[in-house]
C-alpha cells in the first residue's frame, strides 16, 4: 500500500509547499514595491498568514494519509502578543512542520535559525530569505583553524537578525542539537546521551543577550515518533507514521542565562551547566516517552 501512497502523498506536499512558498514570494515583492507603514504591516499579516496555512496544509495531508495518534500536551497559556524564544529536539523535516502548525494557532510567527545549503533550495530557500529567516553556516574545527573570523560568522548574522526581529512579536526558533538527530551521528560524536545530540550553546546564548528584555517565556518543544526509528518522512509518505509525540512547555525566562558567552567565561560555563542538566532531563523524558509507547 505504501508503494501506492507515496507518490501521491509526495506530489500533494510538493504541491503544498510550492503554492505558499510562491505565494510567499509574491507577496514579498509587493512589500518592496509598496513601501508604507500601513501597507507593510498588512503584508506582513498576509506572510505570517502564509507560514501557517502551509504548516496547517502539510498536517492536514499527514493525517489523511496515516490518521497518526496524537500525543500532544501543553503547559502554559501562550500569547501571539509575546516574543518567545523556541528550543527543540530534532529527529526530521516533519518537526518544522508541526512547529509551524502549533505555532499558527498559539504564538507568533517563528523565524527558524537555517542551514545556509537550504537557501538554494527551489522555492523554499527563496522563500524563507524573503521572511528574513537567518541563515548559518557551519564549519568544522579545521576549517576555524584556517580562518579563525569564521567562528564569529554566525554570531553576527543572529546579531543582526536579532535587531530586526525586536520590531513586532517573534517567535526565534531554535533546534539546539544543529542538526538532525540519527544513530550514526550519535555515535560519531560519541555524545553521552540516547536520544540526543550534544547541544549547542552559542546561538541560544547570544539570543538571550540580545533579545532577553522582549521574552517572557522560552518555549521547550519535545518531540518523538515512538514507532518509527527509522527515516521518518519516508515513513509518513508511505503512509505509516504511527504516534506523534509533540510536548510544549513555556518556562520562565531565568536572567540568570542573560550574560556575555563569549567574554565570560564563569557566565558561559554556567549557562553550559545549565543547558546541559536541561538537555539529561529531556533524554530522560525522550526515554520513558519510548517506554511508554513500547
């Protein structure tokens, strides 16, 4: 059967994504071409409204193509008046979608921290520089050793993204790990937890820096497919994605993690802790999400 659903699946989300992306587009170009506070501020509506009805769009497939259980539990009342900064575990494309479906109903728009590669993606990338989404690059230790002013490279580009993003509530987005999870980077990178990535404290600390004032919560996302290990989207094309696990929780902003990474040192080893024990305490809770489903 899932040889039979594919295909269709495939070309209705294809379908999907290239409409709103176009129109994502369109819409931009009307932006530059109009360039008044009351018109602006209307289009940016419009953008937003864009952002989530394809999120809407691509969930509403995923259930008529697989009518997955939802396990799905929030704690907190959010507020699309509220800026909010969003860290969440990584396991596929289709977490994006399921943020931007959760987010369209609960907060404001979400503006993701991009791998640069994806902005030469047909439409998509195109699309996702026209919402003014960041996108980083990445580097590996060799070549900073080469070009030390490349460390910084990115840190600059959430610096200057973080000033536009003060303007009107945002959603920053960030998945702490960088990069999808797989057994085979776990392994590579020796990390010591089961079902995780080491995570990434640079970019949530410079967010937190900059933007620290404007938020009232950060938003943890917690996200599992218990019955699909392997390739998930592959699975949900098919047709057999099983459970959907999505958790939500707005904690407190703790000013405590609002200080300089980079030029203190007893400040970034303690905001290293701390993401740290937060990063055990979600394995933890990734590993009796899995239990339980078993």
């Amino acid at each position: 059967m899932g040889i039979i659903i594919f295909p269709i699946h495939f070309f209705l989300q294809l379908v999907t994504v290239s409409f709103y992306a176009s129109s994502i587009l369109v819409f931009t170009l009307l932006k530059l071409i109009l360039p008044f506070s009351t018109a602006q501020k209307y289009i940016n509506s419009i953008l937003d409204w864009c952002v989530g009805a394809y999120g809407i769009s691509a969930v509403f497939w995923v259930n008529l193509f697989n009518n997955p259980t939802w396990d799905y539990q929030m704690k907190g009342e959010p507020s699309k008046d509220n800026w909010y900064l969003l860290t969440s575990n990584h396991i596929s494309y289709l977490d994006i979608i399921l943020i931007l479906n959760w987010s369209y109903y609960h907060i404001p728009s979400p503006k993701f921290f991009i791998k640069k590669e994806l902005l030469f993606m047909p439409l998509v990338g195109q699309a996702c520089w026209a919402l003014d989404m960041p996108f980083m690059s990445r580097y590996n230790r060799r070549q900073v050793a080469k070009n030390p002013q490349l460390k910084n490279k990115d840190i600059e580009t959430t610096r200057k993204h973080c000033e536009k993003f003060k303007f009107r509530p945002t959603t920053v987005i960030n998945f702490v790990e960088g990069t999808r999870f797989t057994k085979a980077k776990q392994a590579k990178r020796n990390t010591q937890f089961k079902h995780l990535l080491s995570p990434k404290a640079g970019g949530i600390a410079f967010t937190l820096a900059s933007m620290g004032e404007l938020f009232t919560h950060t938003i943890d996302v917690t996200l599992q497919y218990p019955d699909n290990p392997g390739h998930v989207m592959i699975d949900m094309l098919r047709g057999q994605l099983k459970r959907i696990v999505i958790h939500v929780e707005l904690v407190p902003i703790d000013k405590q993690l609002i200080g300089d990474y980079y030029n203190d040192q007893t400040f970034k080893s303690r905001f290293q802790e701390k993401l740290n024990a937060h990063w055990i305490k979600k394995d933890n809770k990734l590993e009796k999400l899995l239990i339980k489903h078993d």
